[in-house]
C-alpha cells in the first residue's frame, strides 16, 4: 500500500507540475488578454451583483435554478476549504513566503478562467429529466466537440469529478475535521466521522434546496468568524506585518534573501508550488464551480461570471492571505531552518496560538470544521450534477449513500493514498474542461461583447 501511494503520489506530481500548471496559467493569460482584463473591469460590476442583494435567508431554491448569491456561496464553499489552511501553510514550507505573491498571481488570471467557465455554465445549462435546471463542463464539453471524441471528453470529466471530489475529496476533507477535533478536543475520529456523516445525510436528501439554503449561511459566517479571528492574530503582531510583506515580495524572486540560503530554495519552487496550491484552492479552471453558477437566476451570462471573479477575489486574496499573514507574523516559520518549522496541518494552529494560547488550537479545529464541511456539500453537489450527467435522477440516492459511506470511512483511516488519488483525478478532470474552455474562447469573448444569441434552457 505504501508503494502504491508513493506511485500515484508521483503521478499525481507529474500531472499538476509537468502538464496542468502550465496549461491553468496559460488559459488564464489568454483569458486575461482576449477578454481585455476583465477581472479589473468589471470586478466592482461583480462585487455590488454579488453584495446588492446580500440576505442569510434568500428566495428557496426550485427547479429553475437559485439566487446568484445561493450560487456565489455554493461555489466559495466548495473554493473555501483545507487548502486555504494547510494548502497555504504548504506553500509556505515548500516555496518559502514568495510562493505566496505567486499564490496572487494565478489567481488574478485565474479570476479570468473562472469568468469563462461561469458564463459557458450559463449559456449551456440544460434541464434534467425531472425538469429541474442542470449544467456544468459536461455540456460545454459536448457544445465544443461534437460527435464521439466530445462525449468520451465529457463521460471522463464526469467519472473524474465523481472520483475526486465525490467520493475520495469528501474522505480527506472529513479526516481533516476528525484530525483537528481529536488533536483540539480529543472527540473520538469514528464519533466525528458519524456525526459529520449523519448532518451531510440530511442537506443531501433534502436536495438543491436545502443545499443553497446552508450554503448561504455557512459560508459569510464561517468567512467572517475566520477573518475576525486572523485580524486579530495580526493586529497583535503589528508589528511584524512590514517584514511579512517583505518576505513575501523579496523571497518571489530571490528567496535565499529572506531565507538565508539555509534551505535552499528556488524562485522555480516558489512559483511552483505558489501556483499549484493557489489553482487547487481557488479551484480556477478546474471545472468544479460551473456547476454552481450554472444554477444562478441571472438575466445574462456574464453577469455571473462577474461574479465569478469575485468568488476567487475572496478566497484566495482574503482568506488565504489573511493565513498567510497570520503564518508569517506570528514566527512561528523558522526562517533560518525551515525544515524545522511546524507541519503544514498545524503550523496555522501554532501560529494562532501565539495569541489565543490553548485557545489557538481550538479556533482553527472550529473553522477547519467550517471549511471542510462546507467543502464537502459544495464537493457532493457537484459530484451529483455529473450522476445526474451519466445515469439520470435514479442514481442520486445511491451516489448521496456512497459519500455518506466515505465521509464516515475517510474520517477514522490514514488516508495518504486517497489525498494523492484525489490529487491526482482532480488534475484529469481539468484537463477537458481546460481543452474546451480554449476551443469556446471565442464564444466566451462574443458573450462578453453582447454579440451571442442566448439559449432557451426549455
């Protein structure tokens, strides 16, 4: 088992650094230029379409889709997970504090990937055969290659989202919350796993509806008691927040500078893995949040692609970077050594303890709960899509039943082989989505320019 997991680790690291990073950044630049950057233009059109009509209880849910601020928020709680956490702690570790101003960087282009795979969601979204609004990828995939080679680009998409966020992504973020839980309160992994297992049960079987209702909810509390908390991590090492952003920008582009050669590390790492943790968490050009901004009730495509950017705003240059920052303020990095330094899973708890004290380990138990649990509903919805996508409304029951099964699984076991499995899915899923992303670019572009004919979703 171990070689098996030392393999698709490795798999898994040629896919994303060899192949998939190249083509995430790619796709954004082009995006960035044909679109006429766009993630500038019209973010502050996004920000006040997301934020105009901003209420914790919005209209329910129906067959024609939900609000735009239902599909923002399943998105983000899909966006918004462990990776916002260990994710950045990670970078940090293993490309120095410069990795996060790449952190920055993919993700501005990223918010131009992100605009085109909302407005193709929205333009493309059809009906289920229950009636109910349905869209994601899959349909985009099938609108760009016709015949044979487009369904088997779309039937793989499908199989690969099913896989890695369905089933083996809900195991690990479960084990994630029962870690943090037993090492904060000492409750028992198998009790959290039932727990978590029972709750997830009960959003899944009441369907859209009850799924963009928690969304909704979960997602501007568990970000504001987030922020709230790192603000305070922060102000309270004021003091160190110049030598933070010195680190950040010095160590892009020279990192021995900041790290005193001790470790060794590159610019290439730096940008390596600033990227590749900054796209896993934001989730650009993956292909996962279309499925939710295919649902919004908006009167244009690029109206939810605006706010799209947005979405990518908050999770990567609010909440990531205020992790970054508490990391990086509190000292807790040993920048002379930094192989010395905490483990990513709890460097953040050891830098929120140099305030909160005992207290510190709890806060972030508490928010990883947050974020892993509304992962694992953002995660499950858009596996469902693709169920719905490859064997009709008849097979939702015993897809929900399965990751009901994983969650309560993935939160008692080691699962190293299942985050490099997930890991490794969530590279081949975005392969196809990125390929038909770049073959409707100019589509994308004639939507942006109100030059398209809309789609009746009948």
């Amino acid at each position: 088992m171990e070689q098996l997991t030392i393999l698709v680790g490795k798999a898994s690291d040629f896919v994303w650094n060899s192949v998939l990073l190249y083509v995430l950044v790619a796709t954004g630049i082009l995006f960035t230029i044909r679109l006429g950057f766009i993630q500038i233009r019209k973010f502050g059109a996004g920000w006040k379409q997301m934020f105009g009509n901003f209420s914790l209880s919005g209209k329910k849910a129906d067959k024609d889709g939900m609000s735009s601020f239902q599909a923002a928020a399943t998105s983000i709680a899909a966006q918004v997970g462990t990776g916002n956490i260990v994710g950045c702690s990670t970078a940090i570790l293993s490309g120095g504090p410069g990795a996060i101003f790449w952190m920055w960087i993919a993700a501005f282009f990223g918010m131009s990937t992100i605009y085109a795979e909302a407005v193709l969601a929205q333009k493309y979204k059809t009906r289920d055969d229950s009636g109910a609004i349905i869209g994601g990828p899959v349909y985009y995939i099938r609108a760009a290659f016709k015949g044979g080679f487009g369904k088997f680009m779309a039937g793989f998409f499908s199989v690969a989202i099913i896989l890695a966020l369905g089933f083996m992504g809900n195991m690990t973020q479960a084990n994630s919350i029962s870690s943090s839980f037993e090492t904060a309160f000492h409750v028992p992994k198998i009790v959290m796993g039932v727990i978590l297992a029972a709750v997830a049960a009960f959003i899944f079987l009441g369907g859209v509806k009850r799924i963009a209702s928690v969304t909704e909810k979960v997602v501007p509390i568990m970000a504001i008691l987030y922020l709230l908390g790192g603000l305070i991590v922060i102000i309270a090492n004021g003091s160190h927040i110049p030598e933070a952003f010195r680190q950040i920008f010095v160590g892009a582009f020279t990192p021995n500078a900041v790290l005193g050669g001790a470790i060794g590390i590159t610019v290439k790492q730096a940008v390596r893995f600033g990227v590749a943790r900054g796209l896993f968490s934001n989730e650009a050009g993956m292909g996962s949040t279309p499925h939710a901004h295919a649902m919004a009730k908006v009167a244009k495509p690029e109206d939810q692609g605006h706010i799209a950017i947005v979405c990518v705003f908050i999770d990567t240059f609010i909440v990531l970077t205020i992790t970054a920052l508490v990391v990086l303020t509190s000292g807790v990095v040993n920048m002379n050594d930094i192989e010395a330094s905490p483990e990513a899973a709890s460097l953040a708890q050891a830098a929120f303890s140099t305030v909160f004290g005992n207290f510190g380990s709890m806060f972030v138990a508490i928010c990883l709960l947050f974020f892993a649990f509304s992962t694992i509903v953002g995660w499950y919805f858009f596996g469902e899509q693709n169920v719905k996508y490859l064997f009709g409304n008849k097979a939702v029951k015993i897809y929900a039943a399965i990751v009901v099964v994983c969650i309560v699984i993935g939160s008692a076991l080691k699962v190293g082989l299942v985050w490099n499995l997930s890991d490794l899915f969530n590279g081949l899923m975005a392969l196809p989505n990125l390929i038909a992303l770049i073959a409707l670019s100019g589509v994308v572009v004639r939507i942006s320019k109100g030059q398209d004919q809309p789609l009746t979703h009948k």
